[in-house]
C-alpha cells in the first residue's frame, strides 16, 4: 500500500466519521431546517447503525495512520494526518458529552416537596400538577421546563411529569409499559416536540401525546393523567392539601436561564413568545373531546373571559382568570342540565337558568347545585405551531390570520 492510498484512508475514514456523527444529533436537535421536515426514521436509522458504521470507518483511518509508521513517512506527514482524528475526536465529545440532549438537560438530584401553603413559595409561579387517588402534586413550570421530564409518584402510582419548553407542552404520563416502570432517557426532538427513548426497546416517545413514533414500541401509546396548569396561588384554591416540588439548588443557574418563561416574557427565537394571535410562538388553548380537537386563541378568549362553546356536542365553558394564567376547560353538563353562566367579578360564574353561582375552581357555591362541581375536560396552553403539526384535523374558534 502506498503512502498516497494510506493518506486517502485516514481521509475517507475520518470524513465520514465526522459526517455520521454530525447526522446523528442533526435530525434530532434544533439546527436550521432540521425539524420541519419528516426526517425522524432517517433520524432513527442513524441512531441504530451509528457504531456499526463509525468503528469499521474510525478502522481504515486508524490502519492508514499505522501504515505511516511501516511506510518511514516523515515526521511532519504524521503531524499533519494526525489533525483529522484531533477533529472527529472533538465532534465526537461534543456529540456526546456537550450538544447531546441528556447532556444538556439533567434530571433532578434530589426531589423535594413542601405543602402549597409553605411560605418558601412564590404563590405567582405558574405550576403544572395533577391528582391521583386524591393526592395532588405541583411542579414549577420553569423547573421542569429545564428538566424535561421528573419521574415522581402520586397517590402511590409512578408518574412522569414532562414538559417542552419550545413546544409549551406539560404533559403527565404514566410510565408503566407492559407492566415495568420503564425508564427514558430523553434523546432529543421531533418537530420541535421533546422525544424520551425507553430503555427496554430503544423506541422513541413523542411528549406532545406519548406516542412511540419509531422503534419495536411504533404505535404505542402511553396512558395520560389529567394536567392542571394554574398560578400557585390558585392551585392552593383548587388543591388546599397539595405538595409542591421546590427547585432543585443544584441547577439554580439552569432555572434562571428560563426565567419569565413561565409568563412568556423571554426574549428567545426557540422558546420565546409571540404576543399576537395564531403566529407561530403564539400561545392557544388546545382542547380534547374524543377524537376531536379544537383550538382556541389565548388573546382573544382573555379578551372574553370566558368562551361558551360546543366540541364533538359536548357543551363546554373555557375560562382564563384575571391572573392571565390560570385557565380552565369545563364541561356545561351537570347531569341532565346544560347551564349556560356569564362572567360575574372574583372569577366567579353566574347561571342565570339554573340560578347557581359558581366560584372559579368550577364549584358551585350557591343555588340548588350547591357543592357540584363542573367535570374537567382535557385542555393545554400550547404553542400554535405545536398544537397545530401535532393535531392537523384540529377545529379553531375563529380563523386564524
């Protein structure tokens, strides 16, 4: 073998080390043009075959370099070729230790509740949270927001609360999968939506609706908890007894990169907000009544207070607070009774039919239904380009511009 032949395979080797590795976190990071197109099985593949190809290629760079030494090549030659696995050497540390997604979003050290009404808490925060079997949990969204998701119980059942900053999508699965409390690990995106790879099969999880979309688990879907998103001080009106997670100290520099997030008022291309109706970043409430969704513009539903409408012939009510962020998707329904309720101060309803007055958590607290309570319907803030790519038959109350 020629000097020539063995430079030519530390080239060809080295290169398409670089090249692999490259496309391996490409199609599943936020670089320009890598999330808008239908890339996620070519994404998978590379992930699937990336050592099979890297080590067989790192072997004919590594063997050409030895050919070096039987062939005398000069010193300066060996110097010179060497460069090449200095580079792959690099993009593969930044691959894997620095731009990989697990790399750069931590899970929590530690896992710390305190009562709602501890005193430590900013009652401002906006939390997301949940009850199961009558205990509840909140967590800040700007906690975990960082960390994507934390693995957490409720009323005794393993719970994985997740959330996608670039998305503005908090979601609580289950994440028990034919009957193992499976472990993810998140790997990176999809259309701008956080992916998680269960450890068992390696298959790859959508946040947005907990659908595997590649891998042996294709099609499956994990099982959904109702998510709550509410000021702290309004998730105390709604839940007296609840927990909430503090921040973890170890990532108080992670958490104040997202500062504001939670009131959209961060200044950034990725996970800022757009403060018109149906832009890309603008924020929408995104309601599910079986296998219809619908979309409601956040601007224009504070501007009514409430909204009264009908989805799939479910008669619902959707409600943003004062606060501009706690909001709540009702059902109308209150056994044979469809009520039909104004606006009224404080957050309260008023039902002219029936005569009830209801308070905001959705209760009624005065009239023949006293101590009712309106039946939740599953409703999410959401970015319009989110909810959007993710519910493409979605219905929207009044037309996007």
């Amino acid at each position: 073998m020629g000097k020539y032949m063995s430079t030519l395979l530390i080239i060809f080797g080295t290169l398409l080390s670089s090249i692999i590795t490259i496309f391996s976190i490409y199609f599943i990071m936020p670089f320009p043009g890598s999330q808008k197109a239908e890339t996620i099985h070519i994404a998978y593949a590379i992930h699937q075959a990336y050592w099979y190809v890297l080590l067989p290629l790192l072997g004919f760079a590594i063997y050409g370099y030895a050919r070096l030494y039987l062939e005398h090549a000069s010193w300066l030659r060996k110097v010179v070729l060497a460069i090449p696995f200095l580079i792959i050497g690099a993009i593969m540390y930044m691959a894997d230790r620095v731009m990989s997604a697990d790399a750069m979003f931590l899970q929590p050290r530690s896992i710390v509740h305190v009562a709602v009404s501890d005193p430590i808490l900013d009652s401002s925060m906006i939390v997301i949270g949940t009850e199961i079997n009558g205990e509840s949990k909140a967590y800040p969204m700007n906690v975990v927001g960082y960390h994507h998701q934390i693995r957490d119980s409720i009323g005794g059942v393993p719970v994985m609360i997740t959330y996608c900053t670039v998305c503005r999508t908090g979601r609580i699965w289950d994440p028990i999968i034919n009957g193992k409390n499976e472990t993810f690990r998140l790997v990176g995106m999809d259309h701008f939506n956080a992916m998680f790879e269960d450890a068992s099969t390696g298959s790859w999880w959508r946040q947005a609706n907990g659908e595997a979309i590649t891998g042996k688990s294709k099609g499956t879907f994990l099982k959904e908890y109702p998510v709550f998103q509410k000021t702290l001080k309004e998730w105390k009106r709604r839940f007296p007894k609840s927990l909430v997670m503090l921040p973890d100290p170890a990532f108080n520099d992670q958490y104040a990169g997202l500062s504001g997030y939670d009131k959209g008022s961060v200044q950034s291309s990725l996970v800022g907000t757009q403060q018109q109706s149906w832009k890309e970043k603008s924020w929408v409430i995104g309601v599910k009544v079986g296998e219809t969704t619908k979309a409601y513009d956040w601007i224009a539903t504070r501007a009514k207070h409430i909204i009264l409408d009908k989805v799939n012939g479910e008669p619902i009510l959707i409600s943003i607070q004062s606060d501009n962020a706690t909001f709540n998707v009702w059902s109308r329904r209150v056994d044979s009774i469809v009520i039909n309720p104004t606006a009224m101060g404080n957050d309260q309803l008023y039902d002219a039919g029936t005569q009830t007055l209801w308070d905001k958590t959705g209760r009624c607290i005065d009239g023949f239904l006293l101590g009712r309570r309106l039946s939740h319907i599953p409703a999410y803030q959401e970015f319009w380009h989110s909810w959007r790519t993710f519910n493409p038959l979605t219905l929207t109350y009044g037309s996007p511009r």
